[in-house]
C-alpha cells in the first residue's frame, strides 16, 4: 500500500519535473524580447492594406536588433521592443511600439538611446534594460532629470527643447560653487572637480540629498549648508547630471546650433550688459553704446569678447566662442526697443551709479566668492578651528582696510591662524586670486564691498 503510494508521488514528481524542463526549453528558445516583437509585427501586418505585405510582415524574421555605436562607446539593443520610433505613423500606440516624438535630427541609428536615456543597452529583458540593476553604471534618467542628458553634447547656450538647463547653468554659476570647486578648467581645488562629477555615478537621489544637507551624506564635508529651495535643489543636481565624462566622437560635440541673435539677447540681458552699456542712447554710459558697433568692429574682433583682454574697462567674461558669437549676432540687429525691454525686465532697475557696485556684486557670484563669504557677503560659513569659527563677513571691510590692503589680500590670499594649534587646520582658506582676477575685477569687487559698509558706521 504505503509502496503503491511512493510509486504514484514518485511519477507525479517525475511529470512534474518533465514540464518544467520542457517549460524551460521553451522559455529558452523564447526569449522576453520576442512576444514583443511578435506583437508588432501582427500590428503592423493588420495595418497593411496589401494582402502579400501584410503576410510578409507576419512571417518577420524575429531578431535582436541592435545598433553600433562606436563613437559612443556603446550598443544599444532598445529598438529590439522599441520598433516604432523612426515611423511617424505610429505615433498613436501604446509603448513600446510608439514613435518617438521630437527626436530630429538625433536619428535613431547615430545616437542610439541610452546616450539620453541612460539604462542597459546591451539588455533585451525589460527590468535589466530598464532598471534600477545593481553595479549598473548608468541608471536610466527619471523623467524629470531625462533633459539633463542633453547638456552632455550641447554645452553651451539655450537649448531648444531643454529650457531646464539655462535655469541651472545659472544657478550655478549664481551660488559661488566656483570659488571652491573647478569645474571645465575654472575655478578653484578646495572641493573636488565637478567636471569628474560623473565618474562617481552619484543617483540623482544621493545628489538631492546633498545639496538638500551636505553633511547627511559626507559629515565631514566643509561645504555650506545652503539652504537651497527645492526648485535649487533640483536645478542643482539636474546640472551634474547633465555632465559626463565620457569620450565622444567629434560628431557628437559638433552641434551646428546657429548662435542666434535671440540667444544673444539672452546673454546680453543675463549678463547685464546693459548696466555699463547703452543701444541708441537707451541704457548707461559707464561703456560706449553699442549702436552699430559692428559696423564700426570687424566680427572677429568683436568675438574676441570672451577674452581677458577684450577691453580695458570691460569684467572678464568666460563666454566661449560661439556664446560670442551669438552676441555679435544680436549687437548687429540691436535697436533701443530692445535696450528698452532689457531695462524693464530688470528687477530691480538700477540707476547708471550703481552700475560699478553692481558690476563688483556679479563679480563676487561669478569668481564664487559667495560660495565662502556668504550670500551679500554676510559670512556664517562654518570654518571649524579657524579664529571665530567661520569664513569673515565682507562688509565691514572699509572699517578695517585700506583698498590697498584689501586689493593685496585678495591677490595674495590668506591661510587662517588656527584656534586651538593641536587640531587640524580649517579645511577653507582664501585662494590666491592673482592669476585670476584682472584689476578691474578687484576695483569692482572693492567698490562693492565698500558700498555694503552699513549707512549708520559710514556717517562715523
Ligand atoms: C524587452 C523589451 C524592452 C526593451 C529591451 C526595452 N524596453 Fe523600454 N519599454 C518596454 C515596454 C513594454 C514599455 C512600456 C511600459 C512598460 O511596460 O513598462 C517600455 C517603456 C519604456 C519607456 C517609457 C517610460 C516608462 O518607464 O514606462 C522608456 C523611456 C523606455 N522604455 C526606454 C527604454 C530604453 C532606453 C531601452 C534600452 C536601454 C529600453 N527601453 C529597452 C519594453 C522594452
Ligand atoms: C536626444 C535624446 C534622446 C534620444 C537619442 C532618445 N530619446 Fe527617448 N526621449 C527623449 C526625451 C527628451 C523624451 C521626452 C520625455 C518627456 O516627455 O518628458 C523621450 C521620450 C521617450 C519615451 C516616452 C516616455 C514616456 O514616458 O512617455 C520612450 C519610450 C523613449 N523616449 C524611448 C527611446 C528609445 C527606445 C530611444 C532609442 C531609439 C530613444 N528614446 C532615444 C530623449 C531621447
Ligand atoms: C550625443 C550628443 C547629443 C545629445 C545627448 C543631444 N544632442 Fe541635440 N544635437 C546633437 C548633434 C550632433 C546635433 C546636430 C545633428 C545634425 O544636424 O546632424 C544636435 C542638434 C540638436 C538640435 C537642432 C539644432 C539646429 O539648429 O538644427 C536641437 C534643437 C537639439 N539638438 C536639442 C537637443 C535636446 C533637447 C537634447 C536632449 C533631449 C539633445 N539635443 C541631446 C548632439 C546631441
Ligand atoms: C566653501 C566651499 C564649497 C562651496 C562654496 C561649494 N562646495 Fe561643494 N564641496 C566642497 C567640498 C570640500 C566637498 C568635498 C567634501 C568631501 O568629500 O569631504 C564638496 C562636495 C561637493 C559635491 C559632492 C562630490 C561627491 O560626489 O562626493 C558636489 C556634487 C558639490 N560639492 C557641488 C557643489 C555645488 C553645485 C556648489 C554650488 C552650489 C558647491 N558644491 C559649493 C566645498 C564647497
Ligand atoms: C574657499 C573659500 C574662500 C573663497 C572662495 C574666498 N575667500 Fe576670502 N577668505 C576666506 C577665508 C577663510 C578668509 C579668512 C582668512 C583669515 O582668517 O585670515 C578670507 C578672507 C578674505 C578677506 C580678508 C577679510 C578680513 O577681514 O581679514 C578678503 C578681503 C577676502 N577674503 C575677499 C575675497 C574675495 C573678493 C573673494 C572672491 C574673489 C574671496 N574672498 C573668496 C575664504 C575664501
Ligand atoms: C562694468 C562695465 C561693463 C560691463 C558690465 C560690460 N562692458 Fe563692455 N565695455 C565697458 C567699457 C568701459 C568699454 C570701453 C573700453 C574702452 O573704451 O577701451 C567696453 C567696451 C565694449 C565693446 C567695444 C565697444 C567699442 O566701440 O569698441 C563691446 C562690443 C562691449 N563692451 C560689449 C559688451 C557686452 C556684450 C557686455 C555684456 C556681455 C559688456 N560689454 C559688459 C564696460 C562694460
């Protein structure tokens, strides 16, 4: 009896057994990618008004598809279930068949997808091509840093379609990061270099968080606890998600975009050129008007905007040269409608006075002297073991210093004296500013700070 019994659970276990190896063959022979495939080809071959079309198209060759990326270093297999995005005719249908809308002109077979996307392009199982995989070097993007990917080609200026860049390229260049961190050859080595940011595959997760509260991801950290709004937070880490350091073909980088006279209008107002500079008489006269100067200049001198030299008198400005150019573009059309416009949208106007401290108070944002000294200079940055504890406030600068002497520190730079000799040294201390600020820059910088002297203390 008890014999019978094992004889029978033994069969049922062998049956069992049996199916799920045949279960496994045919999982094996199909793989995840191929119902898909199959899907769209039915779709297709449905949509098809041809009788011996539409049964080619249902005896597709079922495959993987892939496509070779040399100068991306990569291969990507996504269009293996995402069969639709080159036909405008599939616009309608659910993923993953649907075409993909405002890819021209990055075609599918020169840019792939992970290189915007991010994910496993080698995978043909959606989890692993989707993630989150551990150890996998690019997540893909969630959708509200997926703009991010476009700053890894289109380096500089508006880019059409990603207007979430420009808001972050300013933040960052607003906050002072630059006076503690380099970033593209600029700026200074107390923090890492941002450029190389990517190489430590930071989520976009760790990325919020730290700037949320440095300390809570690296205690150590003697960054500033910002205070950042949420909107900052996430322009923040969608500017270091957009940088990379990985090697691309000239191809990738060689974006045609036309500097366009609108662009140039954009840096012309952003930079605040019109608080030195008038068009047709509407503006300051700190500078020349700009009217016609680029009939008085040839272009290639004018470009030359982004130089040190460019003009005694004139900030030093980092533009590259297309930024350049794309302001050459808008001086050659500039009228005083526009110099009236760029007026009004400045909040607050200034009166042609103030146009130096206003210069010396952009200065201080874009060399990061903020990032040290504290938002209108205020100090507060924690410096542990430095005397008082903190990076000194700025304004009182004119009780205790002569221009001179504050010309010389700045040129020089400055090490704190320690509190306590046995502790280790403060982690920030002054950088030498000499190979790096022309003279101007320091006036400005000086006639600003002297302008923040408080009213009561100058009356004394
Ligand atoms: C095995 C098939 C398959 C592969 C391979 C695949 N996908 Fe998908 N993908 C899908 C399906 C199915 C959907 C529809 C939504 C779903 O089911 O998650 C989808 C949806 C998406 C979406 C829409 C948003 C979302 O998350 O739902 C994006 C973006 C996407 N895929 C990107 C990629 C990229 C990039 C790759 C290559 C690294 C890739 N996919 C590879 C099957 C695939
Ligand atoms: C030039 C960058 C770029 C490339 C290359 C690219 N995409 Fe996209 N993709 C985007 C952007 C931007 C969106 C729009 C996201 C949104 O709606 O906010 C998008 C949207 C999608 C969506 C729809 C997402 C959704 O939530 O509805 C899918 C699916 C997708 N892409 C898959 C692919 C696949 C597959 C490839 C490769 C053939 C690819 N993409 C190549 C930038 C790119
Ligand atoms: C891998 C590099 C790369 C990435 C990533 C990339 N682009 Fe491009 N982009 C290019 C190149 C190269 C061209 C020029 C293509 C051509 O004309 O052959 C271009 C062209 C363009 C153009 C057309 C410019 C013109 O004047 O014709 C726009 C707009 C654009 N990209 C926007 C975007 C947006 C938005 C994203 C992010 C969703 C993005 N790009 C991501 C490399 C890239
Ligand atoms: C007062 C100096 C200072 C300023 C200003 C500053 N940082 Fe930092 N930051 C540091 C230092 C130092 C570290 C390295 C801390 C460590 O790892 O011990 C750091 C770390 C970082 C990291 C993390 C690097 C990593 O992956 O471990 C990021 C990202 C970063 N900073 C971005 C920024 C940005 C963006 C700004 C401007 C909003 C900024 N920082 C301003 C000093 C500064
Ligand atoms: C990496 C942080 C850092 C940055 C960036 C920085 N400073 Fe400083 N600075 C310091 C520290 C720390 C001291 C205090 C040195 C000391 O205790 O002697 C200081 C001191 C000074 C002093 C002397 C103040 C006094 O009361 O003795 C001046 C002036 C000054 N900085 C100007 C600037 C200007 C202008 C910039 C931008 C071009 C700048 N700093 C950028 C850290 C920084
Ligand atoms: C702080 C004041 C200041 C700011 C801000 C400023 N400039 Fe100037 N710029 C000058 C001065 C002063 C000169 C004249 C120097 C001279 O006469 O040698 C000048 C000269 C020029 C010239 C040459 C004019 C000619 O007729 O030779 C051009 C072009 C110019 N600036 C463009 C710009 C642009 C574009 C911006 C904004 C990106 C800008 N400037 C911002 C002060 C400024």
């Amino acid at each position: 009896m008890t014999e019978h019994r094992i004889a029978v659970l033994f069969s049922l276990l062998s049956i069992a057994t049996l199916g799920l190896t045949v279960a496994a063959i045919h999982q094996a022979n199909t793989p995840p990618w191929k119902p898909y495939q199959n899907r769209f080809y039915a779709l297709a071959a449905d949509r098809e008004q041809d009788d011996a079309a539409s049964r080619a198209l249902r005896n597709s060759q079922l495959e993987i598809k892939q496509i070779l990326l040399p100068g991306l270093q990569r291969v990507d297999r996504c269009t293996t279930c995402h069969l639709g995005v080159d036909d405008p005719t599939l616009a309608g249908v659910p993923h993953p068949f649907r075409f993909h809308a405002d890819l021209e002109p990055h075609r599918s077979a020169r840019f792939g997808c992970t290189i915007c996307h991010g994910g496993q392009g080698l995978a043909t199982e959606k989890m692993a091509a989707h993630g989150p995989v551990q150890n996998w070097l690019e997540p893909r993007l969630p959708k509200r840093y997926l703009r991010a990917s476009c700053g890894r080609c289109h380096h500089e200026g508006a880019i059409p379609g990603a207007p979430e860049m420009q808001h972050a390229r300013r933040i960052v260049g607003s906050r002072g990061c630059l006076g503690c961190h380099r970033l593209k050859g600029f700026g200074n080595t107390i923090g890492p270099d941002l450029s190389n940011e990517a190489r430590h595959e930071r989520s976009p997760e760790w990325l919020e968080q730290h700037f949320r509260d440095p300390r809570s991801v690296t205690p150590t950290s003697p960054m500033p606890d910002f205070k950042f709004s949420q909107r900052e937070i996430e322009a923040l880490t969608f500017y270091l998600l957009s940088l990379t350091t990985q090697p691309m073909a000239p191809y990738y980088l060689s974006v045609p975009m036309l500097p366009t006279a609108e662009q140039g209008r954009t840096l012309f107002a952003e930079a605040s050129c019109i608080s030195c500079h008038s068009i047709q008489g509407v503006g300051s006269s700190e500078g020349p008007d700009l009217h016609g100067v680029t009939q008085r200049r040839s272009a290639r001198w004018l470009e030359r905007i982004g130089h040190r030299e460019f003009c005694e008198g004139m900030p030093t400005f980092t533009f590259a040269p297309r930024t350049a150019r794309a302001l050459v573009s808008f001086l050659a059309v500039a009228t005083k409608k526009d110099a009236r416009a760029i007026l009004e949208e400045r909040i607050p106007t200034l009166p042609p006075d103030d146009a130096l401290t206003d210069a010396g108070r952009r200065t201080t944002l874009h060399f990061g002297c903020v990032g040290c000294h504290g938002e209108g200079l205020n100090g507060g940055t924690p410096n542990p073991n430095s005397q008082g504890g903190e990076v000194p406030a700025l304004i009182h600068l004119a009780d205790d210093y002569t221009r001179g002497e504050v010309a010389a520190i700045i040129r020089r730079g400055k090490t704190p004296p320690l509190e306590d000799p046995k502790k280790a040294a403060p982690p920030l201390y002054m950088p030498t500013w000499r190979n790096i600020l022309a003279d101007e820059d320091i006036d400005r910088i000086i006639a600003y700070a002297w302008s923040l002297l408080p009213e009561d203390t100058e009356a004394w």
